[in-house]
C-alpha cells in the first residue's frame, strides 16, 4: 500500500509531505508526566475554590434539577468532546440529556432545543466564532444557558443566566496551546454538576442498574444471588445421613458441598470437600461406618440471601475465602451459589 501511494505521488508529481521526526530530542518522559499531571491537579484545585465563589453553581443545579425539558449540552473543538462525555454521563445518572454540537447548530441541528429545555456552552475562551453565532439564536429561544468557561469576562459567559468558571492559569503542553488543562478542568466540573443532580434526586445503585443492564458494569448492579443459584441442583442431606450419603450428594450435586437440615428443615450446617479431606487426614478411619453427617458438618456457615445482588456473594467469597455460600429464602435454605458461577458471568 504505502509504495502504490508513493507511485501515485510521483504520476501526480506530488512531492511526500515533510514531517518532523520523532524520537529525536531526548526527554525525561517521567518529569513531564509528573509534571502534566500536577499542572492539571493545582487547576482542579483551584476549580474548586471557584465552584463557591458565586452562588452560580449551586443555583445552576437548582434550575435543572426544576427544568422539565432536557439539558443541551454543547461545544465546539475538543470542548465538544467534554460535552459528549458529560451528556453520556448525565444520561446514565438519571438526567435526560442531548449533544448538540455547537458548529452543526447552526447549520439545523437548533431544531432540536425545545421549550423548556437548557443548554449548557463549554468553551475554554468563550468567544469562538460558532458560540457567538449561536448565542444569540439560543437566548431568542428563551431556553436557560449556563457557560461552563475558563474566561468568566468572555462573551459567552456575559450572555448566561449561570457561569460555570473552571479558571485554568495554563495548559500543560509546554507551548500553552493544546487544550490540556482546560479540558481536564470542563470534564470535572461536569463531573461535579452531574453527582450533584444525582445526589440530589437520591439516585441509587439499583436506578443506575436500570440504565445499565448490559455487560460486567449491569451484572454487577443487577444480577441477583437467585438469579445463579436457581440453575444450580440443591444439595442437602439430614443430620443422621451416613458418610456414604454425604459423599454421593457432594459428587452427585457437583458444588464442592452439601447444606444440613434438621428434623424441622432448618439449616444446621454445612458439609465441604474440604471438611471430608480433613477429616480423613486426622486419621479417624476405624468408625467410617458410624459417622454421620452430625458428626462432621460445620455449623453456621457463611449464607446469604437470595434477593442479594450477586456482585455481594462475591465480595464475601473474597472476605472468607471460600468457594461458595449457602442461599437463603426468607430464611429458609434455597440452595448454593458456587464461585464458578460468578466466573461464569464475568464478575471475577
């Protein structure tokens, strides 16, 4: 491919662009990560101190915690990026919210603001040709704005009912030009702006799982502990089962272990592998024949409920370092959940 290009380029007698060479100035990449990476946590510190200096931002989330249409969000440049990101984020959390990029607005995509929506402008100057273009066009709509900007005395942020200031003192590419820093600053005030929303509406973790079912993030927030064990057999046994019972329920129910029940179906104990190799390593082979499974289970073993989330059963698997919990049902043996279960869909 890259001789038929060169072909070309010589048939055209196009002439191969000079590019700089890489990788010839020798660089303390560590220093200059080190560098960037507290160039860009002193912004955000002083992100913070400026998120009080005006009642600006909480009253902006008054507005759109009341608002009844969408939130906008816009920009232009890699300030459109951030205003991707926020969007995906605001969406996730509970807040209906659109992209709308800033330059494309005003070439039809306007149509898609209605009353009673509110946009929200993420420009670092606040005065690029597409924002002063648009701004006008937004307040004739009568829809609120917020300018989410690094130069509170911009256009943009003079045209606002709220300034969201990210003061930014320089970008972290040596040059102060590549948005480095004012983005990193944007991206965490719209951080700040979506928590606060979702705060504020007492977004829980099983509204999140809601919005998202899919992949290991879903399962974690949405699978429950019933939604494994039911697959699995259940394996138990009473207590005055022989050590031939027990041994063929294990292997039989292939879980590692068999639960115990009394007389009145409550659970007494459990019975692993485990506990059946450890106790033929002390030696006791002589009355086999007259063990019971009273004789070896151990009680209160580690359980949990059925209505559990999944993610939960591993986290006390992890805690006891164990391979599996004994389910319950209002109490009531339910049956297991096996490590290999939570393998099997990817939460491990």
């Amino acid at each position: 491919m890259a001789g038929r290009c060169q072909l070309a380029r010589v048939f055209l007698g196009v002439q191969p662009t000079s590019l700089p060479s890489a990788g010839t100035v020798p660089v303390d990449v560590l220093a200059v990560a080190r560098q960037v990476l507290l160039t860009e946590a002193d912004a955000l510190r002083d992100v913070a101190q400026a998120v009080g200096a005006t009642p600006d931002f909480a009253a902006c989330v008054a507005a759109l915690l009341a608002l009844r249409g969408r939130i906008v969000v816009t920009g232009v440049g890699k300030s459109a990026h951030i205003a991707a990101k926020l969007v995906a984020t605001l969406n996730g959390t509970g807040s209906p919210a659109l992209f709308m990029h800033a330059a494309d607005a005003i070439h039809g995509d306007l149509g898609m603001i209605q009353a009673g929506d509110f946009v929200i402008a993420i420009s670092k100057s606040g005065g690029t040709p597409e924002i002063k273009v648009l701004v006008p066009l937004l307040r004739r709509k009568g829809v609120g704005l917020a300018a989410l900007v690094a130069n509170a005395d911009s256009y943009l942020a003079q045209q606002a009912d709220y300034v969201l200031h990210t003061p930014v003192r320089r970008e972290a590419c040596p040059h102060d030009l590549a948005p480095t820093t004012s983005t990193t600053a944007a991206l965490a005030l719209g951080d700040a702006l979506a928590v606060c929303l979702l705060e504020s509406r007492q977004f829980s973790a099983q509204d999140f799982a809601r919005l998202h079912p899919g992949g290991t993030l879903g399962k974690k927030l949405y699978l429950t502990v019933g939604d494994l064990s039911r697959q699995n057999q259940r394996p138990h046994v009473g207590l005055a089962a022989s050590l031939q019972e027990v041994l063929l329920e294990i292997s039989g129910k292939r879980l590692g272990a068999t639960a115990v029940l009394d007389e009145a179906g409550q659970l007494a104990g459990i019975i692993t592998d485990g506990d059946l190799r450890r106790m033929l390593g002390r030696g006791h082979l002589t009355d086999l024949e007259q063990l019971t499974a009273r004789d070896i289970l151990t009680p209160q073993p580690a359980t949990i409920d059925i209505a559990e989330f999944a993610a939960e059963a591993l986290a006390r698997m992890q805690a006891r370092n164990i391979t599996q919990l004994v389910v319950l049902e209002a109490g009531q043996f339910a049956g297991f959940i096996h490590l290999h279960d939570l393998l099997r869909e990817g939460l491990v």
